[in-house]
C-alpha cells in the first residue's frame, strides 16, 4: 500500500486581521440629571466639551503609522442592566458626520473630536442605572486588515431622576354661609398634579380620607349640615372612606383638576361654625 501525502503551503502578504474589541481603550463621561433632561427627545445634541478618544494599539500591528477608515456603531449598547433608552453619536474632528478616515501612528493613537448625541425613549422602563457603550468601528485599514473591529469605546454614563408625581393644593378652605334662604353653597379645591421622569404619561387617581369628624363617605354630618366633595365632572360624591377613586387621568407634566366641596343646611339647623378635615393621596398606575 502506497501513501499520498500532501503538503500544502500558503503565503499571504497582508493576511493578518485584527480583531481589537477586548483590548480597545475606553472613554468614560458621565452625565448629571439636568444634562440628561436637556438632551432627552434631541436630535444631534452637540456635547460642549471635545472628546479624546484612544485607540486599540493592535491596529499598527507592529507598524509605525498606518491609515484608518473609522465609523460610530449605529447605535449604542446598552450595558450593566440599563434600559429605557436608544442612544446614537456622532462626530469625527469636529464635523458632525458619522465616518471618517485617521491617519494614526504610534504618537498619535487617539483623536480628539466634539460629538453629536441622539437620545430617544424606546417605550421600556428606564432603569434607575443607565450605562451605554457607544463603539468606535474599524471599517478598514492599511497594513493591517481589519472588519468592523471595536478600536474604541465611549461609555455614557446618566444620573437619572427617579419617575415621581406630587400633588399641591390650599391647606384650608373656607365655604361660603348657608343659611334656610340659600340652603346650599360649593368652591372649587384647585389641586395640581406634577409627574416628571415618566418613559410615558402614567394614570393619576387620587383617593379622599376625612378626619375623626368623617364618617367615611361624607366629610362631616350631624343633625344641622351636611360637608362632602364632589367630583366635578360627574356631580357625584366623592367618598372620604380613602378607597374611591378621582381620577385624574394621565399625566404628561401638569394637570389641575377641581373638585367641589360642597355644604348642605338641614332642616331646623341651628347656627354655628363647623370644620373638618381631610388627606388627598395621589397614586399612579
């Protein structure tokens, strides 16, 4: 029996390709809350400062200098957790533009730029830690082969404001008299509900609890006058029993509503003075 042996041997000049993404440096920039709400919704938000951005060694290959196509990644990852936003940068030597070629060599591993940013909601719920890695790509290069390698990284950084609504309203109010000649009277509670820091609108409803003097559905009754709230779209009672809902509906920033208190004389009321209280709670679905 005879053996075949075949020994193949293949030379290529310029074969190496690089793949950088492990050792490619990183650029940290951190975002305060103020920052992130001015950037929030914009298109190409130009950043104020320039950024320095390094780069991965490996794309010399041992060569002195060397010619480097570069693009931004489409979008930016999102990482440790982070979710809620859709981030892309832009900008190469201060042009807002989102490729350029570097010439680059073993003096000159980095490029300083401004850069544009783009940051949208993208309907999921923002993570109270928000982290995105925004890569540089190596399109192509020369003398070294390269394919879409990460050669640097930009990691955003954004302190965001916990979602959260609040309510205001008059510590007090004060009813016009009642008397058997007009048996009835009503003002207007001004309450305005704030929400900020919602991916979207959240649903508002707040709830009634009267004080001692309440019976959990008027805000005060006896024998001489009636107190209740009103809702002021349907004209029915508002309970003061802590559960029944006023909603108020969803709210994108503010809203104020209105509901009444209103105050009914009974028949044979003797005169006086009367007051009670109230809390409003605000919860969101």
């Amino acid at each position: 029996m005879k053996k075949f042996i075949l020994f193949l041997f293949v030379t290529c000049s310029l074969c190496t390709e690089l793949h950088a993404e492990e050792n490619a440096p990183e650029t940290d920039i951190n975002f305060s809350t103020e920052q992130y709400s001015a950037m929030m919704g914009q298109v190409d938000f130009a950043y104020p400062s320039d950024v320095t951005m390094h780069l991965s060694s490996s794309v010399l290959n041992g060569a002195s200098q060397a010619s480097l196509q570069v693009e931004w990644a489409e979008s930016c990852t999102p990482i440790n957790g982070s979710t809620g936003l859709s981030i892309r940068v832009k900008g190469f030597r201060n042009i807002n533009e989102p490729a350029d070629s570097l010439e680059i060599s073993t003096d000159s591993l980095f490029f300083t730029t401004k850069i544009w940013l783009s940051l949208s909601a993208n309907g999921q719920s923002v993570s109270a830690k928000q982290q995105y890695e925004c890569d540089v790509l190596g399109t192509e290069s020369w003398p070294v082969s390269i394919n879409n390698a990460v050669v640097s990284k930009l990691k955003l950084s954004f302190a965001i404001a916990k979602p959260a609504c609040s309510i205001s309203t008059k510590n007090s109010l004060s009813l016009p008299p009642v008397s058997k000649y007009n048996q009835t009277s009503s003002t207007e509670l001004p309450i305005t509900v704030n929400c900020s820091n919602y991916a979207s609108a959240p649903t508002v409803f707040l709830t009634l609890r009267g004080g001692q003097s309440s019976d959990g559905d008027s805000l005060y009754e006896d024998s001489n006058i009636l107190i209740e709230a009103l809702n002021d779209a349907t004209g029915q009672r508002w309970k003061a029993d802590g559960i029944t809902k006023y909603v108020v509906g969803e709210v994108d920033t503010i809203k104020k509503v209105t509901p009444l208190i209103s105050s009914s004389i009974k028949e044979d009321a003797h005169a006086g003075s009367y007051t009670t209280s109230a809390t409003i709670t605000l919860d969101v679905e």
